[in-house]
C-alpha cells in the first residue's frame, strides 16, 4: 500500500453494468428497463472507503461479498452494507446528477472486513434520463493519520507564572543596566531593544536549562 | 461522525481564509495591546484576552466576517478528487456551454478591437491623464465620439444561449405527458414550488407585517412602522451582519437602508478601502483600455436616459471604471462558472507566462451592466463606499445574472422558476401567449437579467433588494415577474402578438412590488 494509495485511492476495476429489464420472456422482445442497474467490483484486499462520481443514479445500495473473521473455511456471503442512499435529492432534476460522492466505513451498517468483492446496485426511476452510471470509482484503504501532528517531546513543563515573575526582575535589573550604561558611549547602530531582548534571552536559558 | 468531520473541514476553510486578512492583523494588534491592561491576568490569559475582544466588539466584528465567507461562494468540498471546475459548476453539459459563450463574447470583443483600430489597453500619455485627473468628477460631461462602438452582447443575445441548453442525458425522445413544458427552458434543474416558495419566504405572509404594504400612507405609523424603526436601529446598534439580514426579509427603512446594506454584506469603509479606490483611479488615469469605452456607451445609453438616474452619470463612470481594474473581483471567479478571458502580450500569444486576465477584473460590461450600479447611488454618495458595496454585490449575486450555471440563484434556474410558477398558476395566460408567439420568457428576461433595475420605480426596486438580502437568493426576482404577468393577465389575454403584449408590460414604474409578490405567493 503506497503513499499514493491513500491519497488518490486506488481506481478498481468494474465489471460491465448490468441493467435489470423485466418482460421480455423471449429474446426478441426487449424488456423494458427497471431502473436499476447493478455493478462488480472486484476488490483489492484491505480497503474500506469508495468514493465515486454520479452520473445520474438517484439511489445506490451496496453490498458486500465477505468472509466472517472468525469463519475461514466458510463460503463467503452477501450481505447488505448501505441502502438506498440518496444521491440525487430529486431523481427528475439535475441537483446532485454529476457530483462526487464517498461512502466510508462509518456509514455501513457491517464492517467492509474481509471483503472480496463489492456489488454496487443503482437505482434511477425516473424515465427522464437516457442512462444513469457511476464514474471513477475509487477504493481507499481504512483511513490512518497520514499527517502526524509535530508534538515535540513534552518538557519539564514551565511554570508560566514564576518565570514571568522572574523575567520581571531580570526585565528591572536589564533597566537599570541601561540608565547605568547611558551614561557610557552610545550603544551605536543597535536598537536598544534588540540587545534587551538578546539579554533576556540568554536569561530565559539560563531559567529554564535544567 | 461524519457531520463533526465536515464541521471541522469547514472551519479550518474559514480559518484559512479569513488567516490573511487585513481583520486578522487588526484582531492581533488589539490582542497584543490589550496586554497592557489591567484586567488581563496571566494565568487566564486566553480567556481574560478573548472577553475583552467580545466586549470591545471585535468579536461581532470576527463573526460578520465568518458570516460573510459562509455566504459567499461555495465552500470546497471535502473529497480530494473533486476537481477546481466542478466547485465553479457541476454539470459537464453548462460548463461547456459557458465557455463557448464565453468564446462567442471575446471573439466579438477582438474583432471589434481590430476593425476599429483600438488596441484592448494602451498607456495614456501624461497630457491626457492630467485632462482626466481634472475632469474625475465630471466625465459625463465629456462627449467623445462614441458612435463606432456597439456593446458587445446584450440581454436578447444571452437569452438564446440559454434557450439552446439541452441536458445530453434527457429522454425527450419520450411523448410529453406529464412532464410537458411549455416554456423555452427545456433543462430540468430542480426549482421551488408555491408550497415550497411559501415555507421558504414566510416572512412575507400576509400575516406578517412589511414595509412596502404596512408603511402606506394610509395606516397609522404608531400600528407597525414606528415599532420597526425602532427595532432597525437597535440592529444597527448591535452591529451584527446575521441579524440584519434577518431583519432586511420584512424591508429596510429608507433612512437605516444604506447602514444595513453595508452591514449585511460586511462591506466597512476602511481607510485602506478607500487607498484601495484610489490606486484604482490611479489605474484608470495610467491605461485606457477598450472596455471604458463599451462602459461610456452603456452608460449613455442606459442609466442616462432614465428619468431616475441620469444625475448619477458621472458615480457610475467612477465605480464602473476602477471596477474594470479590480483584480479582487478575480477572487469570484472560484464559483462562478464563468472563467475570466485572457489576453496575450502582443508576439507571445499562447504563452502563458504573458498572459493577463482582460480586463483586469476578467468582467466583460454588457448592455446594462451600469444599472447594477445605479440604484445603489440613491443610497451612497461616497464614491468609495458606493464602490465597494457594489462590488460586494456583484460577487455574491449580479454575476449569477449572466453566466450559465446550475445554481439555483442563477439564470437559468430563474427563468425556469418563472415560467414554471406561470405554466402552473396561469395556464390558460401561458397558453394563450405561446398561440400568439408571446413566450413570455422572452418579455420577462430583460426584466430578471437587470433584477428589474430601471424597469421599477426607484423606492419598490429597493424594496426588492431588500428582499433579495435578506433571504440571501435572487428568487423574488422571479416570483415577482409571474406575480407581474398574474396582475395584468385580465390584459394580457385580449391581446394577439408579441408587440401588443410587449405593449401591455412595458411600464412597470407604478407598479407595488410586495403585494404583487405576497398576494401570488399566499393569496393564490
């Protein structure tokens, strides 16, 4: 599982969409079209999130092909992940035809584990569309952190209240250096407060080095 | 789960955005310097520092700001394989047709350039800058020859784009049935019914009381008005953009309008606005670009010959020119469907490290694109705060005016509204106007293409504004067109052309705009 893999997902291969007619006993007549449409994914191990782009499919129902952890040796069954999720929120309107979808694991109501293969089924009943599909699907494995926060190693964690009192007497100390000093050459081309703020540096080391 | 996952997407997008702003580096002064103070203690630093922005105000300041990016555009989505054009416009099919509109207006634009021998931008020599310089408040009173010029496209143009979308996927192949529209929009996008209307605009029942209706002459201030006056100001008091725009759904009395408009789009006059304005006047003294020109012509043409705008000429040839030179406007170019043209520096064409966006603000004016200004100069005098709410404007709904989208603020979905809310309420009128050859779209579309600027009297127009503020949409737009055709219907029918019914609607300037609206709407 590459870097890639997580970021971009991993395009899977679909089986040819199957439309479901009904009538149409013999192969002469055609029967007409039911609306839905069912499509195979033949799954790579591991990966539990799918995202794809609708082309016009009001509803999609997944179902998942998997072997129970604790059932090895068993055949592996169907089993109904999602149903009937809107994707459209009018199938006769255009809102939502062409947009971008995903369905993670939290959404399904079994866990995508051991899953072999997916079965996406579609469905549109509206008759004011020509053909409705999805497009681009891709699979992205079980989501990890993949940006680790910077956390720096925690430190004797400092006592913001003493050492602002301290940094107060060091800041009344630094003060009277400087009225003492004044009275010395000038300090020439440096802003007197950067050499305040060097010096209190050097002073909060010295604070909080252990 | 999945709402806690976008919620906080959302607010990191805020966050992001509202990072580099110039409200940002003041919030972080005010935090610094209120260090000073007394009250702030230490060991409760991050609460003691955010109760003093709530209570010197920044707070409301902060979520104006918030308010304003939740309002504005399309935030991105949270999947990573969503592509920059499908946040601009979701469907293939509106894409496609923008941009060959598109290439349809810089063609015309080119030509026009060539044959007229006036190249798209040229420097203006130091002679001609100090004329315009002395002359800034007085353009209008300049006459150049502007004879040869002709706009580059206008409303009618626009309306034929829109007529020829077909949606690639549509089974029209089937016989009409149910779903018959008799209308020119033959896209199906998804528009609000009357019921839907009514939950959505229930402000504006007939139970609720409105100016516009309850401001009348003839009813007793003390019953309504007074009481909304007062509860106006105590909104401006407050300072909080939400509440405005909640307010705005009933109307905005004429003396708070300007205020709340300013509020409500969080357009504050800065100083570093009006530095802005004036390096943008700067920019129009240095380059003469052929765009001005299109600006000249629209404006003599259009708000010039109005009997309620012509004394607003030379605001409009301010606003209109710094607002060409803009390249903040390019921002709404993230979602709007519309792509701004490029130009090429002349020998290198193609190459795209000598391109820039022509003209700067990538908006290319067409006939009557001065009367979105216009109104606007009944409410401000100053020219760099006309400027900047107009430009508020135009990036959260005039741009949707003119350009081909799915949204359901856009054109298209208006149009369809409108002859949907006609073909369902008026049937016997629509039918009758389609036997005649009257579409009524083709009467009403100058009308929504202007959001009925110049066609209303002044004070109704700003009543429709209102609206359209306060419920954050240009629907009403539509609703009052049908509400139009629905009040001279009785007309309507006797008439036996398009002409004659072009007759029948062309004065709208003593027409009230909420009843119209509130009796289509609720007393159907």
């Amino acid at each position: 599982m590459s870097a890639d893999d997580v970021t971009k997902g991993v395009a899977c291969t679909l089986k040819p969409p199957v439309f479901l007619h009904f009538g149409g006993g013999d192969s002469k007549t055609q029967g007409c079209c039911s609306g839905v449409c069912v499509i195979d994914v033949a799954l790579p191990p591991g990966k539990t999130t799918i995202t794809f782009k609708n082309f016009y499919t009001a509803l999609v129902s997944v179902r998942l092909q998997r072997r129970s952890p604790g059932q090895e040796g068993a055949a592996a069954k169907w089993c109904t992940a999602l149903r009937d999720r809107p994707l459209m929120t009018n199938p006769h309107t255009e809102a939502g035809a062409q947009d971008y979808y995903s369905i993670d694991r939290k959404q399904m109501q079994v866990e995508p584990d051991g899953v072999s293969s997916i079965r996406l089924i579609l469905k549109q009943p509206s008759s004011a569309w020509l053909t409705f599909s999805v497009q681009d699907v891709r699979i992205f494995p079980r989501m990890q952190p993949v940006r680790k926060e910077l956390v720096f190693p925690p430190q004797d964690p400092l006592d913001v209240a003493s050492v602002s009192c301290r940094l107060q007497q060091m800041w009344a100390l630094s003060q009277v250096m400087q009225s003492s000093q004044s009275h010395a050459a000038s300090v020439g081309r440096f802003d007197v407060r950067t050499t305040h703020a060097r010096t209190s540096k050097y002073i909060f080391h010295l604070l909080t080095s252990p | 789960m999945n709402e806690d996952a976008e919620l906080s997407q959302t607010i990191a997008q805020l966050v992001r955005r509202l990072k580099g702003t110039h409200l940002h580096a003041q919030m972080e002064r005010e935090a610094r310097e209120c260090l000073h103070q007394p009250e702030i203690q230490l060991d409760s630093l991050k609460d003691d520092v955010r109760s003093f922005l709530r209570t010197s105000g920044w707070e409301r300041k902060l979520q104006n700001a918030v308010h304003r990016e939740l309002h504005v555009g399309r935030l991105a989505p949270s999947l990573p394989a969503v592509p920059a054009e499908h946040l601009k416009e979701p469907l293939a099919y509106m894409r496609k047709a923008q941009a060959s509109w598109e290439r349809r207006i810089v063609k015309s634009l080119n030509s026009m350039s060539t044959e007229l021998g006036v190249p798209l931008a040229r420097m203006r020599p130091a002679t001609e800058q100090q004329e315009l310089s002395n002359k800034w408040n007085e353009m209008g009173t300049d006459e150049p020859d502007l004879s040869r010029f002709r706009p580059v496209y206008a409303p009618k143009d626009f309306l034929e784009v829109v007529v020829a979308l077909r949606s690639p996927n549509l089974n029209s192949g089937e016989d009409a049935g149910a779903r018959s529209h008799w209308g020119l929009v033959q896209v199906p996008l998804g528009v609000k019914d009357i019921a839907q209307l009514r939950e959505t605009y229930a402000e504006l029942s007939l139970a609720t009381g409105q100016l516009g209706i309850d401001d009348n002459a003839h009813i007793h201030p003390d019953v309504f008005e007074n009481n909304y006056i007062d509860i106006g100001k105590k909104v401006l008091a407050k300072q909080d953009s939400a509440a405005a725009q909640q307010y705005s759904r009933r109307g905005c009395p004429t003396g708070l309008r300007a205020d709340l408009w300013a509020l409500i789009l969080n357009s504050v006059n800065q100083p570093q606005d009006v530095l802005h304005f004036e390096q943008l006047k700067a920019g129009v003294l240095q380059h003469d670009l052929l765009v001005d020109n299109l600006i000249y012509k629209d404006v003599k043409l259009t708000a010039s010959n109005d009997d309620y705008y012509f004394v607003f000429e030379d605001f409009l040839y301010q606003v209109l020119l710094c607002f060409s030179r803009d390249a903040a406007v390019l921002e709404h170019f993230k979602y709007n469907s519309a792509t701004p043209p490029k130009s090429y520096i002349q020998g290198k064409e193609g190459d795209d490290d000598y391109a820039v966006f022509y003209p700067p603000n990538g908006v290319i004016p067409f006939h009557g694109f001065s009367m979105y200004v216009a109104p606007l100069c009944l409410l401000y005098n100053e020219p760099s705060k006309l400027y900047s709410v107009f430009r508020e404007m135009y990036t959260r709904y005039f741009f949707r005016l003119h350009s081909v989208s799915s949204a359901c603020s856009g054109i298209v979905s208006l149009c369809l509204l409108f002859e949907r809310l006609l073909q369902t309420h008026l049937p016997q009128l629509f039918y009758h106007l389609r036997q005649i050859g009257a579409q009524p779209l083709r009467i009403a579309f100058k009308w929504l293409v202007r959001a009925f600027s110049g066609y209303l009297c002044t004070d109704q127009l700003l009543f429709l504004w209102d609206r359209i503020l306060g419920y954050d949409s240009l629907e009403p737009v539509a609703v009052l067109a049908a509400a139009i055709f629905a009040f001279r219907a009785d007309n309507l029918m006797e008439v036996t052309s398009l002409a004659s019914a072009e007759a029948v609607l062309a004065d709208l300037s003593t027409l009230k705009v909420m009843p119209l609206i509130q009796i289509f709407l609720f007393a159907v």
